[in-house]
C-alpha cells in the first residue's frame, strides 16, 4: 500500500502529525469495527484503516492486509471462546436459579397443605365460620330497629373527659351491673330521672343511647367509647379468616392471613363472646 493511499485511507494530510493520524483511527475504528458494523464492506473497510495506521506509525515493512486479517481472526476467534463461556455460565446461573425457584415452590405447596389440613386447616375453618355468622349477626343486628329496655342508676362520676367532637363525658352505672360513658354532663341528671331507658340493638344489646324524662323534655344522650359505634368496622374483621381460606394460596398473604385468623381474629372472637353476655344474646337470638 502507497503512503499516499494510507493516508487517503484515513482521511488525513499527509503532514499530518503522529497524534493527528491516531485520532483519525480511533474515530475511524469506532465506526467501521465489526461489534459496530456488521457488514462485509465495513469489516474489509475496517482491515484496510487497520493495515494504513500500522503503515504509517507501526511497522510499514510488515503491515500488509494477510497479516492484519490473521491478527483479526486470532482476536475474533478468542472474542468467540470467551462469548461461549460466558453463554455457559449464564444458562448454568439460570439453571440454578430455575431449581431454587422450584424448591421454594414445593416448600410453599407443602407448607399450604400443612395450613389447609390436619388440625391447623380445622381451627382456621371454625375460625372462619364462626367469624362469618358473627359478621352477618353484627350487620344484621346493627340495622334492626332498636330496642328499649328499663335502667336503674346505681352510681355517676363526678369527673368530666373528653371524648370525640368536643364531647365531655362521665361515667354513669346502672344497677344490672353495665356503665356507660354519657355524654354532655347528663350522668349526674340521670339518678333524678323517670323512665330511665338504653336504646340498644335487638339481638346482641349493644347500647348506643339513653334516653330518660327530664320532667319537661324527653332526652336522649349518645353512649361514647361503646362498641355500638365500631360494630360495622369490626364485622368487617371477622371477614378476615373466611377471606383469607377462600383465596388460600402458597404466598406469603394466605399465611400471614392464616397466621392472624388463628390467634389474632380467634382472641378476639372469644373476647368479644364472652364480654358483655353477647355469647348467650348471640345463640339465643337475643331473647336472653
């Protein structure tokens, strides 16, 4: 090749200084390189810029287009061995996560029958029975027209507090043994009173009011801190267990649900029974 031609090649003048001619390659290179120019014309373009740089600044005597191609092939078929192992490794990599993935999944099926069988699936199934009767017991008795029922006063605090919407309430307490937050200082009025009623829910005896005659008026004063007012928010609880054994999957979601249904949802079902005798106006319906 004609030094004339080399720097033609390279799109340089033939004055052209040392440091001139090299960053003529490397821009020349970045666009005709093989990673960067698939095609046959670029590849014999990319021999010939290779063979003119070696021409004119590495070695002229030697720098012809056979040896510039064996050097290429030597690079390309190294570049093609390190391109192989690493495809190796990644599928190996891939297999490995692949059986990783399959074990977790054979641990969560085992792990979901644990929870759906034997004893574990039989508590979690009466949880989740007993949570939905009580869920439809609770909305159902919340939307019954109320009932009255007679009080008698047995004591009445003295002290205020406050309570929601700027409400102050005391503590007031009848003779069958329930107290009730009143609100709006008529705890102290009430032992005075005639016709002392509660207003409350027809089968579970949740009081939300009591009403009593002041002499002049017939008044009624709202309950605070009674479970009347979350009723509906804690039948929604009890929808948990049978909500979270209807969509029973092997994910991290079913065994938090199950996990809480068992211990969490069925302490509270207990409390809630046992407090207040609403076991006994539960099972009769609320006659007793």
């Amino acid at each position: 090749m004609k030094t004339g031609s080399a720097y033609k090649i390279l799109g340089i003048e033939p004055n052209a200084s040392p440091e001139q001619i090299r960053k003529a390659y490397r821009v020349l290179v970045k666009k005709y390189h093989p990673d960067k120019n698939p095609s046959a014309a670029a590849a014999q373009k990319f021999l010939e810029i290779q063979a003119a740089y070696e021409q004119l600044l590495e070695a002229p005597q030697a720098a012809d287009s056979a040896d510039i191609e064996r050097r290429y092939r030597t690079a390309q078929d190294q570049y093609d061995q390190d391109l192989e192992a690493y495809k190796k490794q990644r599928a190996a990599a891939r297999e490995k996560l692949r059986q990783q993935k399959l074990r977790e999944e054979a641990y969560k099926e085992a792990y979901l029958k644990r929870l759906t069988t034997g004893k574990i699936g039989l508590w979690h199934r009466s949880v989740a029975f007993t949570g939905l009767l009580l869920f439809m017991a609770i909305w159902l008795d919340f939307f019954l027209p109320h009932q009255r029922q007679s009080l008698l006063s047995y004591s009445y605090g003295i002290h205020s507090y406050n309570s929601m919407n700027d409400h102050q309430v005391q503590l007031f307490k009848s003779t069958d043994g329930r107290a009730f937050w009143v609100s709006d200082f008529y705890a102290q009025a009430l032992p005075r009173t005639q016709q002392l009623h509660a207003l409350q829910t027809p089968w579970l005896k949740q009081v939300k009011a009591l009403e009593f005659n002041d002499g002049l008026y017939l008044r009624r004063t709202p309950v605070h801190f009674s479970f009347y007012w979350a009723q509906i928010w804690v039948g929604l609880l009890f929808l948990i267990p049978i909500l979270s054994w209807y969509f029973a999957s092997a994910d991290i979601i079913f065994v938090a649900g199950s996990f809480i249904s068992r211990y969490a949802i069925c302490a509270f079902i207990i409390y809630f029974l046992f407090t207040e005798n609403r076991f006994i106006h539960f099972v009769t319906l609320g006659q007793l």
